[in-house]
C-alpha cells in the first residue's frame, strides 16, 4: 500500500509544488504580461467552456485529426512502398531528406498560394509536415525486416497482402509508431501554425487574436490549453503505443532480462 | 540471396540513383508549370527558382539575414545543449531526482512550442529574445531526454564498482557517467539542432525576428512569389547541410567509442 | 551528502524557466552634445512616407535625434517593442492602440500618423469587389465573404460602417482574414465577393478590373485619422523633452510631405518595393499635422457598437494634451 503512495507522491509531488510555487509568487503580480496565476484559471474557465469549445476547439481538434490520419495513410504507404524496393529508396531518398529538412511553418505561405485559405489549406499544412516522420521511419522499417524471417515467409510461400500485414507492417510497426508519434508532435504544432495565418476559427486563431487584442490573460489561458491538449495526445498516444507493441515491448523486457 | 558484393561499385550505383532522382525532380517540377500542369504565378519553374537564387546571393540583404538566422540558432542550440546537458546529468545521477522529475518532464514536453509564440511577442517583440525563447524552449527537451538515457544507460557492474571505491559524485560524472553518457549527448547535439534550425525559422516566419523567414515573410507578403520560393530551397538545404555535417562530426567524435551508439528509442 | 544537494538546488535553478524579465528602461539622455538615438517602428508602407521624408529632410537631426526606422510586420509587435523599449515611439493604426488602451497599457499617442483624404471614391483604400460583379452597393455584403488583412481591427469596424451607411445588416457579413496581396486573387476566383485592400493593392485591383462600391474611411467619419505616433507613457513622463523634439519634427514632416506629394511619392519607392511607375498611380493619404479628435470619437463609438471595444475608451488619457 505505501508503495502506491509513495509511487503517487513522485509523480504528482514536484508538479503540484511548481504549481504552488508559481500560484503565490504571481498572486499580487502587477506585471501587465505575466498577470496572477488565478486570474489566468479564472479566464480559463471563463473563455473556453461554452460555445467557443465548439466553434473554436473542436474545429482545431478535427482538423487536426483529419491532417494526421491522411498523414499516416500517405506515409505508411508511400514507406512501404518506397522501402520494398531498394533501387527506389535510392533514387528517392535525397529528394526525400531535402523535402524534410525543409522547416514544416515555411511551406505555410506556399501552401495558401495552391490551396487557398479555407480548411482544406489547414489540413495541407498539417499533412505536408507531418507525413515525413512517417514516411521516412517506415522506409527504415521495412528495409530492416530481418532476412530470416523473410526466407522463412518465401518458403512457406506467403505472399502478396498476408506478407504484408504479417512480416513488413508488423516488423517495421516499432518503427513506424517512433514516427507516428514524431508526427504527432509536429502535426500539433502545425495545426496551431496553420490558424495563426488567414483563419477565421480555431484555437491557435483565437490564441493569436487574443495577442492582438492585447488580452493578455485570456491569452495566458490559451497557451494553457494548448499544452493540456498536447500533453493529453502525448498520453493517448502512449496508451495505443502500449497495446500495439505489446508483442515489442513484452520481447525487449525479455531480453533485457539478465541471463 | 548471397551474391558476392562486386567490389566498389556497389557504393556508386545508389549515389547514382540518387543524384538521379534530384535531377528528375527538377525537371519535372521545370515542365509542370510551363505545360500548365500547375498554375505558373503559384509555382514557378524550376529554371525561375534557380535564376532567382543566383540573384538572391547577391543582395548583401540575404547574407545578412542567413547571418541572423545562423547566429540565432547557434546562440539557441548553445543554451540549450548546455542546460540540457547539466540538467540531465544531474537529474541521472542525483539519486531520486530522476523519479521526482519524470512526471513533471513528461508534462511539459509535449506542450507545443509554438504555444508560446504569443506569448514571445508580448515579452519581447520581434526581438532575437522571442525567438530564442522557442529555439531554446523546444531544444532543450531533445537534449535532456538523451542525455538522460544515456546517463542511465551506464552499465551495472561498473556502477557497483564506482560506489566500492567510494567515488564521490563528481568522480563518478566524470569517469562513468560521462563516457557513456556521451555518444547519447552527440546524438543529443543532432536533434537539438534539427529542431533549433526549425524553431529558429519558424519564429523569424512568424515573429518576425531578422532572419530567412522573415525574408521569407516579407516575399510572401509582397507576392515575390520566385523569390520566396528561393528562400525556403535555402532553407532546405540548410537543414540537409546541418544534417550532414552532424553526422559526420557525430561519427569523427564517436570513432573511437565502443559500439553503444543506439538513439534511444525514445528519442521522441 | 552536502554535494548532492548543491547539485539538487543547481539543478532546480536550472529548471526553473528562464523567463527573463523585461526591464522597461526608459532611454537615457545621451551624454552632452550628442545627438539621442531614437528607434521608431513603423510598417513599411504608404502611411509612413512622412517619417521617412523627414528623417531625409533632415527635421530629426536638426532636433538632435538621431533617428533609425525598423519595420515590423504589425501594430501586435510594435507595441510590445514600445513597452519593451525596443522602440522610443511605434506607428499603429489607432484601433489597435484603442485596444491597447481599454486594457489598460500605458501608451501614449504623441502625433498623428495618417488621416483619410476624406473623399469619397478617391482615397487610400476602398471597398472593393470583381469587375463583372453584381454588387453594387455595401448593403449587399449581408450573407457574403469580405477579405480584410486583420480581423477584430480598424479594417472591419470601417467595412462594417459602410455596411451600416447603406442600409445593411453589418452583423450578416462574414469577414476572411487574408493578407493584401492574396486579396486579388481571391476576388477572381469567387472565393471572397468582396474586398477591403489598400494602396497599393488598391490600384492593382483596379487595374485588373476591380470596381470600388464604397469608401469605407469615409463611411466611418470624416477625415478619420487611420493612424498615430505613440509612444510608452513612462518615455513620456521622463524624456518629456525627447518628446517634444520628436513631436515637432513629426509635424514638420508631416506638413512636408503633405504639400510635396511628388517627393513623397519618391521616398515610397526607397523603402518598400513599389516602383516609380507604380507609385505615379496611387492615391495618397493625406497628412495633417493634427490628430482629428472627434474621428477618434466616432471610430471608438464604432468598434463599441460592433462589440470590438468593451468599454469606453478614455481618449483624453490617450492624447496628447491639446
């Protein structure tokens, strides 16, 4: 029982004294830019529950959702198929590592040029960023599928779409998810990026307008939320992480035991 | 499958393909606008994109903003490993500190970087300041998260001796930690700059601190349509340049180190 | 033991976030017989010929200021630049710095920027929609798309007006965020009906067979001033001196640039990337040397009604003293 405890203590513990912390220190702060801890939980509450979750939030989340599902499905099979067959992982790969290293906020203008203002553009943006880590992890995990197992699905005549799902998708799928969840973190970012340029909705929209507006508190709440959502994806993520790799995660514990 | 390697070609044939591919590219990307494939005021071609870059290199303005930018991310990446580094050595080797820690890492990494930017504007304007509090801010987490694995990466027994000899803890950075911990900081060093590099753009695009994305901004926002396509090849190749000079100084650097080189898988 | 809690502290030192605090230094006078430096933030477009004219003129430097413009991208960094210290003084339109003040930042506005010419079908910037377009009058924006280059700003509380003007519900009118120089594209395509541009998107419009339906600084008050000077109010309470030399250099200039229209036109050339045959063909702002007031008045009455303004702002506290 004091193990739960004592395990429960370490994880909240330091957040919840930053949090004190930071509670007293602000509390009579005069300071037009950094304005008292509770008055920024107060306009939190105030500003995003109610309609504006609806109009400027869920808007956000979808997009966001759409961006990274097509981001998946273009770079897993882009990946696969670039990865099975090496001439073409080699005549493509540097145009591939030019295109990523090209930072994902830049294409943004280029992006409003071809695809106009409206949300499709925000759902291009966010696809144009975050389809790299994806795309590029899992041309590495398929050109890494271990040539036993291989053979092995040669001999036993497996081919076509069974040698698919069951030797290069799982193989590669630990790689694959250290993309998916690089991509993650950028699509968030770009979702944000996307509303701060020509938008009318959103929560990065209405972050920004809140900057112009000079309403500093409102704003502090923004940022706010932006975190707790990317902290609340991050775990979402670890907890589907968890459940597909399981297979992964069970044979490394393995290993790791020691002889 | 066990062909006998035909020796030095081998390496030739995917360079080859390669430099193959660029070129293919180019030119498709020179015909589609000029076909109509895709509107031409939206997306020059690539002969445009070229003929304006060569004019770009020779405005003093582009040398520079490449100087802001370059100057921008070095000073970020600088901080960021340096805190980065210390913080993760310590918080690794301090015993419990890094179990305290955990859940206060773990919730403040995935907040994304450019929450901040408004708040960056407000504190500090467009000055370089907004732009090394996101470049600082976004590094520094890549970095401690490696150099953390790597600190607790250090191998049991020698650990054990360590503490039979009573070394005292900064013997104990200095001669355990830190060697293993290395080739982790290195790899560190790497993401930390690919994402400074992009941070460091982004703010300059968005804030509008001196810098190649504010040049790229500004193209944008007159409709220089060539030479903001120009700008962000630039871009490109910075990050491609970055990539290859790391790796290869992060290879010189770990030459000699015994093969522990894994980016931990975590590195996210 | 000791070792590793200097090491705790060293590292909680480390974590705690490196926000540094901006000291808003007021700038101190220079050392005698020299000239006080002074960084203004401006934008770099049509309204701040004047600035740059004079600074040409010479009327700074025979006040003793030594004066470098910096461009930003907007009024949202200026002012955190003037707060900041970045900037002695900033160029904003006066809704921001409506805004501004009604959230109680301590500005001040020290001279006038640029006014509307005040003539309808003749100024700066106007309402704008296709050339084959069936809208004739504001009135018909209910239920359509207008691009304007910042939302919750001076561009929508000035369309709204002309909305109003003519008869219109301004509330049925759906507003797009778009920067100017995508604004033609997109009346082409369908993808706005209508469209609030500046010189010299204005004139490019036009060219491309754009028509005007409204003039909308017109529609909100007569001879509205757009824009101000302004500048931190602690700058204000200690470098009043500053203040004064640069507010009568401003004058000058101002009055300057307003009766040589040619040389203004030039200089407009130098700082953004208008050419000479372009800046031949757009209309000009006007520059009055004094901040229209009751415009001031009007507009805040405005953005009010329309929601923008929460409060009434307190002018008095926000002009100079007449």
């Amino acid at each position: 029982m004091s193990g739960a405890f004592r395990r429960a203590g370490l994880v909240l513990g330091l957040p919840v004294v930053l949090f004190v912390v930071w509670w007293f220190a602000s509390y009579d702060s005069k300071d037009f830019y950094r304005p008292p801890l509770h008055k920024i939980l107060e306009a939190f509450r105030d500003t995003w529950f109610g309609e504006r979750m609806v109009q400027d939030v869920l808007p956000s989340l979808i997009r966001l959702g759409i961006g990274y599902a097509a981001a998946l499905a273009v770079g897993v099979t882009l990946g696969v198929a670039i990865g099975s067959a090496r001439w073409l992982r080699a005549l493509l790969e540097p145009v591939l590592e030019f295109l990523r290293a090209i930072p994902p906020p830049v294409l943004v203008p280029i992006v409003i040029l071809l695809a106009g203002i409206e949300d499709r553009m925000k759902v291009i943006v966010i696809v144009s960023g975050a389809v790299w880590p994806v795309l590029l992890n899992t041309v590495e995990g398929v050109r890494a599928v271990d040539e036993v197992l291989a053979d092995t699905c040669r001999s036993y005549r497996i081919r076509g779409l069974a040698r698919l799902r069951h030797l290069v998708l799982r193989s590669a799928s630990p790689q694959i998810m250290t993309g998916a969840r690089q991509a993650l973190a950028i699509a968030i970012i770009l979702m944000v990026i996307s509303e701060m340029f020509a938008a009318n909705n959103g929560l990065g929209f209405l972050v920004v307008q809140f900057q112009r507006s000079f309403q500093v508190t409102e704003m502090w709440s923004g940022v706010l939320l932006l975190g707790l959502i990317g902290v609340a994806l991050s775990l979402a993520f670890r907890f589907v992480d968890r459940r597909v790799l399981r297979w992964y995660y069970g044979l490394r514990a393995v290993e790791r035991q020691p002889k | 499958m066990s062909q006998p390697v035909r020796a030095g070609r081998v390496g030739q044939v995917p360079a080859l393909l390669g430099a193959a591919g660029l070129v293919a590219v180019a030119v498709a990307l020179e015909l589609a606008p000029r076909l109509g494939l895709v509107p031409a005021e939206f997306m020059p071609p690539t002969s445009t994109i070229l003929a304006e870059l060569a004019r770009q290199l020779q405005r003093p303005e582009f040398w520079v903003a490449l100087r802001d930018t370059l100057v921008t991310w070095g000073i970020g990446l600088g901080i960021a490993v340096a805190a980065g580094t210390v913080a993760g050595v310590v918080i690794g080797t301090v015993p419990g500190l890094r179990a305290a820690t955990s859940s206060t890492i773990e919730f403040l990494r995935p907040i994304p970087s450019v929450a901040l930017i408004p708040l960056a504007v407000l504190l500090y304007g467009a000055r370089i300041q907004s732009t090394l509090m996101l470049v600082i801010y976004a590094s520094f987490w890549q970095m401690l998260v490696q150099v953390l694995h790597g600190v607790v990466d250090v191998d049991p027994v020698a650990r054990d001796t360590a503490r039979s000899y009573r070394l005292g803890l900064f013997a104990r950075i200095r001669y355990l930690v830190w060697p293993t911990a290395l080739p982790y900081v290195v790899t560190g060093v790497r993401l930390a700059a690919t994402v400074a590099l992009i941070l460091t753009i982004t703010g300059e695009l968005i804030i509008g601190t001196p810098g190649l994305g504010k040049e790229i901004a500004v193209a944008s926002e007159s409709n220089a349509v060539p030479p903001m396509y120009a700008l962000v090849l630039v871009t490109g190749l910075l990050g491609v340049g970055a990539n290859l000079a790391f790796r290869a100084a992060e290879r010189r650097v770990l030459a000699w180190h015994p093969a522990i080189r894994v980016e931990a898988a975590a590195a996210l | 033991m000791r070792r590793q809690l200097a090491a705790l502290l060293f590292a909680a030192a480390l974590l705690t976030p490196a926000a540094c605090g901006t000291t808003n230094q007021p700038s101190a006078p220079p050392p005698a017989g020299q000239p006080d430096k002074v960084n203004v933030g401006v934008i770099a477009i049509l309204d701040v010929a004047p600035i740059y004219l004079g600074k040409q003129k010479g009327f700074f430097a025979s006040r003793n200021i030594d004066l470098t413009l910096t461009t930003a991208q907007g009024g949202a960094v200026i002012v955190p630049g003037v707060q900041g210290g970045q900037f002695q003084f900033g160029f904003s339109n006066v809704i921001s710095l409506l805004l501004a003040q009604s959230q109680n930042l301590p500005l001040k506005i020290v001279c006038n920027g640029n006014n509307s010419t005040g003539v309808d079908g003749q100024d700066f910037g106007s309402l704008m929609v296709k050339g084959d377009s069936p809208i004739t009058s504001a009135k018909e924006l209910e239920g359509k798309k207008v691009a304007i280059n910042t939302l919750r700003n001076i561009a929508e509380t000035v369309v709204r007006a002309s909305v109003k003007k003519a008869g219109g519900d301004a509330s049925k009118v759906q507003f797009v965020e778009m920067p100017f120089p995508n604004m033609a594209a997109a009346l082409q395509s369908g993808q706005v009906d209508a469209a609030f541009p500046v010189e010299p998107f204005q004139t490019a419009i036009r060219d491309a067979g754009g028509k005007s339906i409204a003039s909308s600084w017109v529609d909100a008050a007569p001879n509205l001033t757009v824009a101000a000077y302004f500048t931190s109010t602690q700058t204000m309470e200690t470098r009043k001196d500053l203040v004064d030399r640069f507010t009568a250099a401003m004058k000058e200039s101002l009055a300057y640039a307003d009766s040589h229209p040619d040389e203004a036109r030039q200089i407009i050339t130098t700082y953004t990337q208008i050419t000479a045959a372009q800046v031949a063909k757009l209309t000009l702002p006007k520059w009055p040397a004094e901040i229209n007031r009751d415009s001031l008045q009007k507009l805040a009455e405005l953005a009010m009604a329309d929601g923008l303004l929460k409060a009434q702002p307190d002018l008095n506290a926000l002009l100079p003293s007449a």
